[in-house]
C-alpha cells in the first residue's frame, strides 16, 4: 500500500473533446477515504472529467497533471487505470447482448487480478460473492444470467454498476449520476451500497444534479463545476444551500 | 434474364464427356431419361457472371471453372479409413456422411430415412427428385442432376415427432467435386431435428441441392455448419415449401470457403406458416460468402423472420441479398428482415441489399441492415472494467455471435454451436 496521503491529486487540468476546450483550469485533491461531490449545471465538464480520470479515449488532456496514489496516470491506458483501482459508474452503461454479466464480471475481476499478479477466484468464492453482493443492492439472481445490461430499466442499469463496484473494489469510484433515474427505494439501496464500501476506506467523487443522493450519503466536500473549472467548494451544507438557491448565484459572481 | 452474349464461356466444356460420366453413374431407367433431359437444358444454359443481378457481387470465374474442371474427375476420398466411419455412435442421434457420391451409415437407418441406392421404392423417389422440375433450373443444379448417383431421403409419417438428430456429414480429403441432394418431407403433424455439417480437408466444389416440403402443423429445425477449406468452394440451393402452420427454423455457420455461395428460397404457401433464418456468416483472409435469400408470402398470417449477421476480417467479402416478397393475398403477413455486419478490418467488405415487395396492405414488415465497426463505447466499457483491448474486442466479436447462438432451443445442438464459437473467435 501506499502511504501517499492524496488519493488523487488533479492540477491545472485542461481537456478538450473534438478541440473543443470543456476543462479548463481545473485543481482538486481527494485523500484516502473521502467523499467529494461534484455538482453544476448541464455542460459544466462534470461527465467529461468523470470519462477523462478512467481514460477515455475521446478526452484529449492539453495541460495539466491526475495523480492517483502519488503517480501520474494520464499515459496509462483505461485498463490499467481500472486495475489500479480505478473504477467509473457510468451516466448511460450500455448494453452487451449475448455476454452475460456474470461471465462479464468474473472475466474482469480476473484481468484486474492478473494485472496485479493474483490467482484468479474460484468459481465457488465468485458466486458467493456474486450472491452476496446481488443481495446488499436488492438485484434478482435471474439478472445475473441475463446479457450486460439489456432490456434493463434505467434503474436496473443503475444497481448493476454498483454491483460490479462492490463486485470489482476499487479504491476510488467515480459515479457519474448514478442517482438520476432512481426512485426513493433504489436510492436508498444504492446509498447501502456505498456506504459499506465506505467503511472500507474507499474514496468515491460523487457526480450528481441534485442533493437527494446526498442526505443518503454524505459527502466530506461539496465541489461546484461551472465552464470547466472549480468555481466553489464547501463542505455537504453547500449541497443544501445549492437546492435552495440553484447555481445562478455562484456563477454570477 | 440473362443476356444471351455472356454464352461466351470461359470454360471448354467437353460436353459429351460429362454426359457420358453421368449416366455411367446410375442404372436406373427413370434417373437415366431424367439424366438425359437435364443434359439437353444444361447445353443450352447460360453461364452467370457479374451482369446478373444475382451474382453482381460474385466472382463466378473461378467457381465455374474450378466446379467443370473436377466434374468428370473420377477420384476416391481416403475417408473410408477414417475411424469416424467405422465407429457406432453412443447416443441416439443418427449419422449419416456423404463422400465419393455416396450416402454411407453404420447403424440400420429408422425406416424414414431412405437413400437412392437403397429404396426399394423408385416411384416415390421419382416424384420427390422431379419436385422441383418446374424451378428455374441454374447449370450449377443441373450439374448436381448430371452428377448424382445417390440422394438421401428423409420422409417422415404423419404425426411422427423425432427425438434423434439426424447428423448429415458432408466430407472430403481430396479435390473434388461433391454434389450431396437431400430430399426432406415432413408428412401433416410431424417434426424433426436435422443437422448438415460440411467439413472438407482440400479444395473440394460442393454444389450442393436441398428440397424441403413440409406438410401441415409439421416442424423441422434445421442446423448447419459450413466448415470448409480456404481454397474450396460451396454452393448450395434449399427449396423449402411451407404448408399451412408448419415452420421451418434454420440456425447456420458459414465459416466461408474461397467462394461460398447460398441461396435460400422460401415459399409460405398456406396460412399460418412461419420461416425463421438465423445465419452468422464469418470469412477471413481473402474468403468470400454470398447469401441470396428469397422469402415469398403467398398465404395469410404468415410470419418471416431473418437474422443474418456477417464477422468480416482481413480482407474478406460478404453479400447480403434478401428480398421478402408479400402476394396481393397475403393478408396480415408480419416480416422482419436484419442484416448486421461487424466490419474488423479497414479492408474487409460488405454488400448488403435488403429489399422487400409488397402488394398487400395489411401488413407488418420491417427491414434494416447496419455494418460497421466494434462499438467504441461498448468498448470503453469493457475496458474501464479492467479489460485489456485485444480481450475486450474479442468479448464483443463473441457476443455478436454468442446472441444469436443462444436463440438455439435444442441443448445438443446449442453446445456444438457454442464449441464451434469457441473454437472459432478465440
């Protein structure tokens, strides 16, 4: 383990999708077991940093540095990243018909495993934590046969990244709206999901429109993007101030 | 039609020569007069090239000279040492191969499979052969009439369900010419499970020819596995006629050949009747597969449905040709037709011409055709899980096909076809 204090340290970033500048400036760092959120209104960059810190391939970095456990990572592949322990929630998972998510799943805990010099699970050990895991967000086993993703609600989407999540342990996740498209009971599963993670020592950057994700779990800093940079940070009571207000005040300003 | 100057051939066909050879190969009288008419038309044939239509895509050249140049080839395959053949199966399931022209088997064949050689009822082999004597004939089926000298026959009874897989193994380890003729009848209220597996060693030409009747309430599930050397060829022609709420269900592989060529017509003559085409059709290095698929909706309430789906590497070639065609009295007729293609290289092609004719108004008919490349985002998703690109390209390749295999009900076969998957995209 490393005993570098910062998780992620990202400075002076400044991204560009098809030459188009969408992060421009930007400065954050997050410590081991924390939580940030990151919130602002529609085109402020926030899916563009989440796509940019597991390695998209579209996210062109024009200046600046992401270091993750003390290293620069922005040369490293998206499958070295994941294996470092970096994992992204996506806002829209897509969907793998004819790939199940159970053989998905273990195929990638072993690549991750492999990349970092363990055995592969057993069979045995993998289904029980499959099950167990189904389990703490409240997924039906007949989902796990079922191809990544298809025909499933938005919701459903929703749950199986946080199941691969608690499936894959990564040391930081980046979930990317995870809450938009979930009704109060999904939230609250959702929030279970996490929040035992979080008792783990993970670090998750938390990309959300709106508070509701947050009196579920609360976050240790509260980020506001606006035009590719960080223009507010505060602790969670900014979360609230941001639902009263909006975001017109800060940008204003 | 075709235009009567393309009579040019590039082939010197020694005419006589191969009219001899073929009536050398039977005895009796019927096949013999039947024989000697399709020689007659056969002359008169024209032979396709790329002004058709049909073959625009196709390179017909060398598939015509390679299929004449070994037709009065007299040659013996080394198959018959093989121990596939002198071994006895251990399950239920029938199998039955097809080299040097014959039909062989172990096992005593159930009484609803019959050969040519071996019927001892000749009238009724007569009528089924001559069946498709009002089709437009091609040189390559007169070809296959010229040089046949066994045909299998699978007959069933009325109200029988067969439980048996009947495996139809068509092999070969030296170059030749094989021209296997299946003649399928499924009698009222019957079904049955066939599988035909092409598997050759050496640049053979199969010109194969299928006819299939299936009478009212029947069933047959039809698989088939194209597994043939980069420098063959294959041609195959299915006739398949579709009675009143009968249904035919095809799942296939085509793994390409230097030309493979499959054309597939279907008639849903009575109401009620459904087609189902399931095809993965998957070249590489410089193979080349066409599909020319014909589905004509004649009676009412009839349902069609096509999903060919292509995996092009290298520099490989595909064509896709399917036309549904909806009588002006088939009512409530429903119809999807899919082409999708995976294109893995710069290089690889695809023709694809999905068309549908329609002059019924009553009507559900859907068709699309999508080619490109892997999915980047699919990609990225994979990937972002800790999955390495080469990994995570051939998960997505396997998925496209594996999505399609699955759709396979009978657990025997979805394993064979799981295995050649496996086999083939690892």
């Amino acid at each position: 383990m490393s005993k570098e204090k910062n998780l992620l340290s990202i400075n002076n970033l400044k991204v560009s999708i098809a030459e188009k500048v969408i992060i421009n400036g930007l400065n954050l760092t997050l410590n081991h077991g924390e939580v940030h959120a990151i919130m602002g209104p529609n085109g402020s960059g926030k899916s563009t940093l989440a796509k940019t810190l597991a390695g998209h391939p579209e996210c062109c970095i024009q200046e600046g540095s992401i270091k993750y456990l003390g290293k620069e990572i922005t040369d490293l592949n998206v499958e070295e990243r994941a294996s470092e322990g970096i994992f992204l929630g996506f806002q829209y998972p897509v969907e793998i018909p004819g790939l199940s998510n159970s053989v998905f799943l273990k195929t990638a805990l072993n690549s991750q495993r492999k990349s970092q010099g363990d055995d592969a699970i057993t069979a045995v050990d993998f289904l029980k934590e499959l099950k167990d895991n189904a389990e703490i967000i409240g997924m039906d086993q007949s989902f796990l046969n079922r191809g990544v993703n298809e025909g499933f609600s938005g919701g459903e989407k929703k749950r199986n990244e946080i199941l691969q999540m608690l499936m894959l342990k990564p040391k930081l996740s980046i979930l990317d709206e995870t809450d938009s498209g979930l009704d109060i009971d999904a939230m609250k599963t959702v929030a279970n999901g996490l929040n035992s993670m979080r008792k783990k020592d993970s670090s998750f950057l938390l990309i959300t429109h709106y508070d509701r994700l947050l009196s579920y779990i609360k976050p240790d800093f509260v980020h506001v993007l606006s035009k590719g940079q960080i223009i507010k940070s505060g602790d969670s009571t900014l979360a609230n101030q941001l639902e009263e207000k909006g975001y017109e005040w800060l940008i204003q300003t | 039609m075709v235009d009567s100057n393309i009579m040019k051939a590039p082939i010197n066909l020694d005419n006589s020569h191969l009219k001899d050879y073929s009536l050398s190969l039977v005895e009796t009288d019927w096949l013999n007069n039947l024989k000697k008419e399709t020689f007659a038309r056969f002359k008169t044939q024209n032979i396709p090239s790329k002004k058709d239509e049909e073959w625009r895509y196709t390179n017909t050249e060398p598939l015509i000279q390679k299929c004449f140049e070994l037709a009065t080839k007299k040659s013996i395959s080394n198959l018959k040492n093989n121990k596939s053949f002198t071994q006895k199966n251990n399950n239920d399931n029938i199998f039955i191969y097809y080299a040097d022209g014959k039909f062989c088997f172990m096992d005593k064949l159930p009484p609803y499979i019959k050969t040519l050689r071996n019927s001892d009822d000749q009238v009724n082999v007569e009528t089924l052969l001559k069946l498709d004597d009002k089709k437009i004939h091609s040189p390559f089926t007169d070809l296959n009439t010229l040089l046949l000298s066994d045909a299998l026959i699978i007959e069933t009874l009325k109200n029988q369900k067969i439980d048996a897989i009947i495996h139809i193994i068509i092999c070969s380890d030296i170059e030749q010419n094989i021209s296997p003729r299946l003649l399928i009848k499924l009698r009222e209220n019957s079904s049955i499970r066939i599988f035909e597996h092409c598997l050759t060693s050496n640049s053979c030409v199969i010109n194969s020819l299928t006819e299939i009747n299936c009478e009212k309430n029947s069933q047959l599930d039809y698989f088939k596995i194209i597994d043939e050397q980069e420098d063959g060829y294959h041609l195959n022609l299915s006739n398949i006629r579709l009675a009143k709420s009968s249904a035919f269900n095809l799942f296939s592989w085509d793994s390409g050949a230097k030309i493979s060529r499959n054309n597939i017509n279907v008639d849903l003559i009575e109401e009620n009747a459904s087609v189902n085409l399931n095809n993965l059709f998957s070249p590489n290095e410089k193979l080349h597969i066409d599909n020319q698929l014909k589905i004509k909706h004649i009676g009412e309430k009839c349902e069609s449905s096509l999903d060919y789906r292509g995996i092009l590497k290298d520099q490989s070639t595909g064509v896709f040709g399917g036309t549904v065609y909806v009588d002006q009295g088939a009512a409530n007729t429903q119809s999807n037709m899919a082409n999708r293609n995976l294109l893995l290289s710069d290089h690889a092609r695809i023709n694809t011409k999905p068309v549908l004719e329609i002059y019924n108004e009553d009507v559900q008919c859907t068709h699309s055709a999508t080619s490109g490349h892997l999915d980047e985002e699919k990609l990225f998703y994979i990937q972002s899980r800790g999955i390495g690109e080469p990994d995570a390209m051939n998960i997505l390749i396997q998925s496209f096909a594996s999505e399609l295999v699955e759709k396979i009900k009978n657990s025997h076969m979805k394993r064979i076809f799981q295995e050649y998957l496996f086999q083939k995209m690892q």
